[in-house]
C-alpha cells in the first residue's frame, strides 16, 4: 500500500465516527498514521544520528558495520504527538458517539494528560541517558523520576490507595473489608512499576529486533486482555471503560512501534537506544498503573523477571560479570554463539586472582546440577578426580537459548525469544482470568472509573 | 549563603504553610532551590556536553575559547519536574491554606499540566534542533508544534474564544456586545504567540548573557504587573488568582533563570543553546496565553519586535545578509565592534555583482536619512558628485547601539540591551494600566477562572 493510502485510511478511520467502537477506530487510524510517519522519517534522519555521535557498531554482522542509534527518539516524538492530538477524539467527539453516555469523562483529563507527562520526561531522560552515557546505577532510577507526574496527580486528583485482597487471605486474617489502604506504600508500590517495566525491557536486548519485538509482545498480549474484558463487559461497566482507555494508549503505540521494528529488524538499519527502551517500557507501566492492572501486566513481563533472576548470580557478583554478555558471533558461518564466563585457575596467584577470579568451590555443585537441568552450558574438565569449571554461559536467557538450540542465526534466535514471551504471556492471561476469579472471588472491575463517573 | 542553607531555606518556604501568600512564598522556595540545582548541575556536566560535540568557540574572547553549548536544558528540564512537584502545593495544600477559599481548583490541573507538556515538548524539539540543526525555514514552526497540547486541552477543556473589543471600536461599530467571538482564528492567535515568543528569544542573540538576560527582565516585567493586579485585587476576583497563578510560573522561573544567567554572563563559561532560547520564550507564551494576557506580554518584546521589524530588510533580501551578524571584536583592545553589510561596485561584472551584490541606487537616499537619524552607521565615499555607499552596519539592534555609544566591552553593551529592555517595558507597563482603562472602558478581569468558578 502506498503511503499516501496509508495516510487517507489513516485519517478516514480517525475522522469518520462510527457508533459505538468511536474511540477504537481513531485510534487505528493514528496507528496507520504513526506507522507511516515513523517509515517515512527513520531513513530520513540515520545520517544527522551518526553525523552527531549517535551511531553504535553492530557486533554481530561481518565487519561491524556503523548504525545509526537512539533512533527510538524519533517513534516516541511522534507518538507523543498523535497521542496529543487524539485528545478531542476522546474526551469530546467520542463521547457524543457512544449513545449519549460519556465514555470518557473529561475528569479523565487530567490523569491522561499526566501519562503523556510521564512518558515525555521518559524520553527526555532516556535522551540525556543516550547522549551522556548515565551510569549503570543512576540510570536505574531514571524511570522512577520520569514517574513522578504520574504519581503526584494520581496523588492530587485521584488518591485512592487501597488493593483488593484475595478471598482465601480474606478469611485467614479474619478481615471485614475485602480491600485494604496501603497509603503511602501504594506510591511506592507505583513507583516501582514504574521502575520494573522500563528497566526490564532495557536488560532484555542485544540481539536485532529483540528490544523493539518484546514491547509488540507485551502490547499484544494486553490488547488481548482488553479485548477479552470488552468481550464480558457491557458499555456501563468500569473495567469497559478502563480497557477502552488501555487500548486506546496501546493501539497507536503498536503502530510506531511496528514501523520501528521495520528498521530495527534483522539485519538491522538502525539501534532504538535506551530511549526506546525506557519509553516502550514506561508505555506499559503508565498503561497498567492508569487502568489499575499492574499485577497482571506483571504477568506479562514474566520472561524478563525470569531473565532478571538467573541474571542474579552475575549482576550481584557471585560469579564474574563481564563488561558484555551477548552471544558470540562467527563470522565463518554467519551463527550466534553462547558467550561465556571464564574463571580463573584455582591456583591462580592473587594478582591472577583478581584480573580473572577463580569460581567458589562451593558453586560447582550447582552448575554441574544446573548443567544437568539444561538451565546452564558448561565447559568443564576431569582433573584429580574432580571436575574442574573453565567456563559458564554468561547468565542471560539469550544465551540460554542458545544452550538449547546450538548455533543459531540472529533472527531465528530473536524469534524463538519473542515466541517464548508470546507463548507464557498468552498461558498467564488464561490462567489470569481462570484462576483469578476462583482465588480473589471475583474478577476486579474496581477502577478510577468508578470515582470519576 | 552556603548551598545546604539555600536549599534548607527554599524547602522551609515550601513547606511551612503561611496564611495567605502560601503559593507565593512556595513559589520562591521553589525558586532558591532551583537555583542552587541549576548552579551545582552546570558546572558538573560541561564536560560531557563538549565530549558528545555539543561545544561552541566564543568568537568575542580572545583565543576564541571553546566552551559547551545547549546547556540551557539543564535549567529546563529542572524547572520542569519543580512544576511537577509544585503541583500538590497549588491544588492540595494551597487551596485550604486561603481562609478555605479555593484559590486554585482542580478543574484548573488540565491547564496547567497542558502547560507543562507544552514546555516539555519545547525542550525536547529545541534539543532536537541544537543536536542536529534543524534548518532555519523548518525550525520557526518547532514552537507552533510544541504548543499543540496548549491549544488541544484548551479546546476540549475551555473553549472560550471571544476577545473584548476596545470602548472606542465598539461604539464606533455599533456593536451591542462588548466582546467577539473569533472561533477558529483565535487559535491560530495562540498559535502566533506561541512562534513569536520563542522565536523573539532566539533572534536576539549573540552577545554573552543576552539571551538569558532578556528573559530575566521579561520575568521581571511580567511578575510587577502579576504583583498589580494583586495589590488592586481581591482575593475573590478572577484576575487575582490568574495572576497568581502567573507568579507561580514566574518565580520558579526567575530562580533557574538566575542560576544560568551566573555561567552565562561576560565572560560566559557557557552557551545556552536554542533550547534555552524556545524554552525561555514558550514559559512567557504559555503563561500569557494561559492568564489570557498575551497582548500585555507582547508589550514586553516591544525590544524584540523593533528588532525584528529593523532585521527586515536583511531578513527579507532587500539588502544582503551575512552569515552572521554578530558584531565583530577585536581582541587588541577587547572591545565589540560594529560588523558590516559591504556592497559590491556599481560598476562589477554579473560574476562579482552575484558573489557581492552592489546597492540598490533606490536605496541610497533612505540609508543616508537613516544615517541622519543615527539609525545606522554608513561607510560612504564621495564620488563623481554623488555619495556611494561601500558598507552599513547590519540590522540588528545590538548593531544599532554600537552605532550610539561606538566600541564598547560585551558585558556594558549587554547591560545596556537590558536596561533599555526594563525601560521600555517599564513605560509600556505604566502605559497599559493607565490608557489602556481609558481605551477599554475597564481593566480587563475576565478569565478562565470566571469558568472554572
């Protein structure tokens, strides 16, 4: 399709009303429309990146070519924008639409509002990160201060802090009430989504594709939760409202992002930078705080909990972490390989030592029990009726696919990743909204809805 | 006064509440730590700026040393997240501070939040702009851009677009309304001070401390006719709280201002950047076309306008225009010079006439009235009975006082530009509160709180 059609598509989807699903067109055609913005600028301005310092060599392609980077800046601008200009399709051409009832109350201005606030200072944060290289333990805490709009006019307009608690806890404790008002931990508790999201989709790369392909992923997997609960739902109901609103956030934003990931897949033209990341990340966090289903967008992260928890050992220093930890690329035959930790000699002398520290005893266990599991790949030799470790795969579920598959080319590899996170994302939404049910009593249609209307 | 007790002293203001004054005085301690995050961060991250090429030479120093450029985001985005956490003080703590009036309700959080984005997408596209160049012709729109989500929440949350029309002009026309509705032209009136405020800024430019400078005094201007509306008013009328709320803006603004204006400043240890410069200007837009005051604002860039208005014929090809028309300094004596626009021979071939256009012969009789006038400084020889022009100095403003005082050092000549930017702005404020009564038949006090209330 030709861009001009993609853009008269586009705006007919947004400026054509339709009856009932109003908010739901638009926002198809701002996605058509951020589709092709996004394609139409990114090869426009790869050369001005580089020309500026903002270029990264691609470490697994033959002669490491020179990328532009950061080039998930241009994507989150424009969706910034288009998110901008839906407002009025929101908040007054699309409420007249929907048989007279508000669907979105102009209350919900202001917390929508706070969500482009929060998403902008990601960007502006993940910009300067980007340009001046933040260290690794500032730059941790980057999204915590991009969320602050979000949580002080959640403070302001909103400051309802209490969670449901589950049935079963419920009559353990003896409790009255089937929620409790956690406070000032609350804001914490948001906060740290906050942090959660963005930093996990910033760990969870190195390989073409796999930054941009996770955040179509999770965005997929919570359009089909919005889906489902606008399926059950009936028009009045809060939690209608509230998935509408979700995904109105998410629609556009699988647009841009597709267009992105045109660039970015393998083999690819440009790097998205810890812009995209951050952003793509705080896109879901914003979304799942708004819409009070933080705990089930958690689910949907569950690959990259999964990556952070056998990362452990190395991030926390139980085993050497070196500077990188993606896999190896053989120029020869154009595969990916595991990448690996080497220890040093037991013997080593101490100056030997700390250049490259021998593994602890008291692990070698474990790794061969892990080596067994097929959770680790392990070079290990047989010496004085002991086995001795020389190398651990670097601690990344990258490499532990490739403990799986063996040498494997790039995009196969990103694939099988972003298939893995499709496939336990779709179980957890099914046993979301299966064993939820059973264990909280009923499904949580609690929401900033039922304040505001 | 030591950093700590600024900062101590700026929290007290924030958190002790007051009686009435309580936004205010928030608003100065907002302001006292601002400027001590502003003063501490600049001189951190100079180096990484100039590392990542964001460096400029200072042509008007000996050596022409090379200092960092763009820094005015540091500032920027500081201000930004104090407005964040401002929020609270102004809709939560403020409003049950004034003997339980609402001096500012939470209906106004759209506005203002729609403010804040419209600032933060003025940093974010000026960043753009001073990291890849954006060309000159493409660039002017970037502020029209940036206000999109002032204009959008303003429509979909007010949409109030009648103007009042001046006693005189009323009568005049018969007209039974006080007052107009123009619809759809009044947001491209929006619109239009929302280019020219930034793009004023940045025009007038390229003497240290300048730019900064012009947005202190601007400030200053626009917090003494806040601080005359309040002195007249009430705590219940409307234009008592837009005022104060005006002040709110202005006064964090004054104390980052101030805090970049101490590295700015002769002789500067860094450039601002056009970040600073659409920033600086979009703070003044937004609170002017947010307090509906922009005509009052616009009497303060009257400097900028004449400037602009003395650029044109350069500006528009009348006569040539350099590449830069900053003046010129001469490093044996250190002082600023007059640059100059030289004109080809009359006589040149079309090859020289293309490479160094001669003068317009119509032109000649009105650069020596303007030379007269001491509206220009004109290199002329007297040459078969008439006057042939060899060189005038270029249209700007700073050129013009060169042409008044002769060479002078930076920092007098930057004072000077500063001192007329008060005066001027001073007498038009005097101006304003005293003919514009007579003109309009009343002070004007009609505002978006008149909705809100």
């Amino acid at each position: 399709m030709s861009p001009l059609a993609f853009i008269v598509l586009g705006l007919s989807l947004v400026f054509v009303p339709s009856d009932r699903f109003q908010p739901v067109q638009a926002a198809v055609g701002f996605a058509l429309i951020g589709y092709q913005i996004t394609t139409a600028v990114i090869p426009r301005v790869g050369n001005a990146f580089i020309k500026r310092g903002l270029g990264g060599r691609d470490l697994s392609k033959p002669g490491k070519p020179l990328i532009p980077e950061t080039i998930g800046v241009i994507p989150a601008i424009t969706y910034l924008f288009l998110m901008i200009l839906f407002i009025p399709f929101l908040f007054i051409f699309g409420s007249t639409q929907t048989s007279g009832a508000q669907m979105f109350p102009k209350t919900m201005l202001s917390p929508y509002l706070s969500c482009l606030l929060c998403l902008q200072s990601m960007i502006l944060l993940g910009l300067m990160d980007d340009l001046f290289d933040i260290r690794w333990r500032h730059k941790f805490f980057l999204p915590a201060i991009a969320s602050i709009p979000l949580l002080i006019v959640y403070y302001v307009d909103f400051g309802i802090t209490s969670i449901l608690i589950p049935n079963v806890l419920r009559n353990w404790l003896r409790l009255t009430s089937n929620s409790v008002d956690l406070g000032f931990v609350y804001y914490l508790y948001m906060a740290s989504v906050s942090i959660f999201c963005p930093n996990s989709v910033n760990i969870l790369a190195g390989v073409n594709g796999l930054e941009v392909g996770q955040t179509v992923v999770i965005a997929v997997l919570l359009l089909l939760n919005d889906v489902w609960y606008l399926l059950i739902g009936t028009v009045a109901s809060p939690s209608y409202s509230i998935h509408l609103f979700s995904m109105c956030f998410l629609i556009p934003f699988m647009g841009i992002t597709l267009g992105l990931l045109k660039y970015n897949w393998y083999p690819a033209k440009v790097f998205v930078g810890d812009t995209w990341c951050y952003f793509g990340g705080m896109v879901f966090a914003v979304v799942g705080i708004s819409g009070h289903f933080a705990k089930t967008l958690m689910l949907f992260f569950l690959p990259q909990i999964v990556n952070f928890i056998y990362s452990g050992p190395q991030l926390f220093g139980l085993i050497p972490c070196p500077r990188h930890r993606l896999p190896k690329f053989n120029e020869k035959d154009g595969l990916l390989y595991n990448s690996y930790t080497e220890y040093g000699a037991v013997d080593a002398t101490s100056e030997q030592a700390r250049q490259n520290p021998p593994l602890n005893r008291k692990l070698v266990p474990i790794i061969l029990f892990l080596e067994k599991l097929k959770l680790l790949g392990v070079v290990k030799e047989y010496h004085e009726g002991q086995w001795v470790i020389k190398k651990t795969t670097n601690l990344t579920i990258i490499n532990l696919f490739l403990v799986w598959t063996g040498p494997i080319r790039e995009d196969k590899l990103c694939t099988l990743l972003l298939v893995a996170q499709f496939g336990v994302g779709f179980l957890m939404l099914i046993l979301r909204h299966t064993l939820a049910p059973m264990v909280f009593g009923f499904d949580n249609s609690w929401s900033m809805l039922n304040r505001y209307n």
